[in-house]
C-alpha cells in the first residue's frame, strides 16, 4: 500500500511537535444525571427486546466468524472491533432483565448491570466504528442479523443523549428543517431550477398528480446537484409521469442513523403522504444507500400498514426500462470497477440491476474481489462520515477499498450511492488518490441514445 497512503495528519504532528493523540472522547446531550442516562438506556434497550431480538442473543456460539467479515476488526486486529462485542451491553441489558434465566443472572451477578462508563466506551463502538454494513450479519453460522442489532441498540443510546454530536446535530437539522445539509424546500426548488436549465430538461415540482414520485437526497441536492438533472432527463426521455414534492423530497433518513425511531418515522412519512397526496404508483429512490433500507425495508413499519406504492432504488429502475427496450443507451469504452453500496446491494437485495445496466452501456467492468454482496463497504456509512474523531480509522478502514480498487486495474470506480461517493471523494483526497469516482445514474442520462 505504499504507493497509495500516507500517514494520517496527526501521526505526522506526533512525530514532529510530541503531540500524545488526545484522549477518547464521548458526547452527552442533556443534562440527565449518569444513574438517569443508564436508566433511560436500560429502558429503551429492553423496548427492543422481542422473540427475534432474544432469539439472536441466545444464539451467538461466540466462533469470532464475524470478526474477520468486520473492516474495522480486519484493519486493526483489535478485539474491541469484533461485531459481536459491539452488542455486549445490549446483551447485558437481555441478560440480566428479559432473558430465560434473566432471575439467576442478577442473583449471582453473572451479568453485570450496564455502566455509565460502559455506554460511553460504547458511544464508539456503536457509532463511529460500524456502517452496519452487513457483512457480519451475511456470514454468521447462526443468522444473527448483527448490523440490525446494533441499530436497535442506538434507539437506547439515543435515548440516554449519547450520540456523537456531529450526527445529532444533522439528524436534529433533517428534523427541525427537513433536510440535514440545509437543502430546504427553496434551495431544492432553486437548485431543481438550476439544473432544469443547465440539461436543458423539464424539472417538475408539486405537480397535482403523477404516477411516479422522485426523490433526492441531501448530498445530491448540495454536493452532486448533476444527479436532480440526470434523472429528469431520462425520465422526460421515457415520457414518464412524475414529480418530485416539496413536502417529500428528501430521501436521506439520519433519524434512522442517529438511533431516534420518531424522527425516522417522521422523515418516511413525509415521502409517504407526499405519494399518496399526488396518487403515485411509484416512488423511485436516489443513489442513497440508507434512504432505500428506511423506505424500502422499514416504511410498512413506520406506516403500520402495506405502503400503497412500489418502491424502487433508481438503479431497479434504470434496470428495468434498459432491459425492457424503453430506454436505449450508447455504448461507453470505458474501463470501470463497481462499488456495491452495501444498504443497497448486500442488505438490499438490488445487486443485479446496477450490472443489467453496466451490461447496457458497455463498459468494461472489472469487479472488486471479493465483490457484488461480499463486498467491503466504503466506511462511511451509518452516518460514520459524519463523525469527525472517527476519520483516522474510517481512513484506516479505506485501505481495503484501495487495494480493491488497485487490483482491478480500473481508473474509474462506479456507484449508485452518493454517500459512498462523498466517502470515496474524501479518501480520495486525503490519501490524494489518483482515481475517479461516478455516479451510474450521470452515466446513463449522458449517453442516452438518439431515436
């Protein structure tokens, strides 16, 4: 790897100046006392305790298979990293309180009570080092859902107000503003309109009734804005009926990340309501890993009911009116690899379509090894790119991407995410790498094919 990394800035001041690294830290917000941080954790720990949740503990034989599945565990050889670990004071909480032999737990005290300190070592482990990416959960011998669990357990960490404040404080924006990056309804209009004029399409807005809503994501509209103007195109191209709602046009759900089950719930019903309210039989989702599992997998939970409408990741989408004949595409001669967005690919089931599409225009596809659903996630998922004391490892963990990368021999990596693409951008930069990084949907709305 010494033809691609560089030391991390603060190791380069250590050696310098003798600068020691700081010490962990943890962030509390709130004024509650310890015993009622511990109390409100415990509390809200044991709501997300259920037959499948006990299931899972009860089932872990503790073989350390999901260990070397783990990124930050691979990178480091620290034991702290191990997935399975990351659950422990959720499994003290079941142990102790809502397990089968839960009386002789406490009685002997094999389990101990869950600490302060504890949940603040463990504001790390839950947070900055883990994508809840999926791997772990795909290669258990036992099927524990690990990447789940540990989105459970934020539900409590959130709860006791021991979030990293970098990703309470977008997941509060997204609330109290409707978008985490400050992409409000009149900066996506201005930015709508903006790229209605420079791909010399129509953007349409609020329109009364469509049969498909389109939705966008925070990083798109502030970051890759190109991605409003591409799909407008192709869907003018296909004559489609659409909208996008500026009651529901943000896709990207940080309650979710951030562990606050109301205000998940708030950001999915938006984009619900605003499909029923224009009678959408559709609602097609951005190149936004996370914004297709908060929908797609989790929206009938958040609604209570069946959603009314298909929903589809934009590159189902892309595959299926490729594929269909609907829409033609120009052959590209160009060299690429593929990133597989792991909330997309491996925990959404949408492998196939980014490479139906791939297979459309040409490209000289050169995959990952390993690839598609074993793939190594970026490292900045689950809101982790948020997270800035978290950047030395995130970029430690990229070097599994670069060596990826390395091997394909492919200038340009692709992805149908844009938060992979914000995390690939930033390595990118620090490690001043020499490749590119596109997005599929830009791909494919320049080199659409004239009738």
């Amino acid at each position: 790897m010494s033809d691609v990394t560089q030391k991390h800035p603060l190791e380069t001041d250590k050696a310098r100046f003798g600068i020691k690294k700081p010490a962990a830290r943890f962030d509390l917000q709130g004024d509650m006392s310890d015993d009622e941080r511990v109390a409100k954790a415990m509390e809200n720990f044991a709501k997300d305790i259920n037959r499948t949740t006990a299931t899972y503990m009860e089932s872990c034989m503790h073989c350390g298979v999901c260990a070397e599945a783990c990124h930050y565990y691979t990178q480091t050889k620290d034991p702290k990293y191990t997935p399975v670990w990351k659950l422990e004071i959720f499994k003290q909480a079941y142990k102790r309180e809502a397990g089968p032999f839960a009386y002789f737990y406490k009685l002997f005290n094999l389990k101990k009570e869950v600490t302060i300190e504890q949940l603040e070592e463990w504001q790390e482990l839950l947070y900055d080092s883990c994508t809840m990416c999926g791997r772990c959960s795909m290669v258990c011998p036992m099927s524990i859902d690990i990447a789940t669990l540990v989105g459970q357990a934020r539900h409590g960490m959130f709860k006791a107000g021991l979030v990293p404040h970098e990703l309470h404080a977008v997941a509060e924006r997204a609330e109290m503003e409707g978008s985490p990056l400050g992409a409000t309804a009149d900066v996506f209009e201005d930015r709508a309109e903006w790229m209605a004029d420079e791909h010399d399409t129509e953007v349409y807005i609020n329109k009364e009734k469509a049969d498909i809503l389109v939705t966008m994501s925070s990083i798109e509209i502030m970051k890759y804005p190109n991605s409003i103007g591409a799909t407008a195109k192709i869907l003018n191209t296909l004559g489609e009926s659409w909208t996008f709602r500026t009651e529901g046009y943000e896709a990207t759900n940080f309650g979710m990340m951030s562990g606050n089950v109301e205000w998940q719930k708030h950001s999915t019903m938006k984009l619900i309501d605003a499909a029923i309210a224009c009678g959408a039989k559709l609602v097609i989702l951005p190149e936004c890993g996370h914004a297709y599992g908060a929908l797609r997998w989790q929206g009938a939970a958040m609604l209570g009911r069946p959603l009314p409408f298909k929903v589809m990741h934009i590159s189902e989408y892309l595959a299926d009116v490729v594929e269909s004949g609907r829409l033609k595409v120009r052959k590209v001669n160009q060299k690429v690899t593929f990133h597989d967005p792991c909330q997309v690919s491996r925990r959404g089931g949408a492998t196939k379509a980014p490479r139906i599409v791939m297979d459309a225009l040409g490209v000289d596809l050169k995959e990952m090894t390993p690839g598609a659903d074993d793939n190594w996630c970026c490292g900045g998922g689950g809101g982790v790119v948020t997270i800035h004391r978290a950047d030395e490892l995130r970029y430690k963990v990229f070097e599994l991407k670069m060596e990826q990368v390395a091997k394909t021999g492919a200038d340009t990596v692709l992805s149908t995410c844009s938060n992979c693409r914000q995390s690939i951008n930033d390595a990118k930069e620090h490690f001043q790498w020499d490749k590119n990084v596109e997005s599929l949907l830009e791909l494919v709305a320049d080199n659409i094919a004239e009738e």
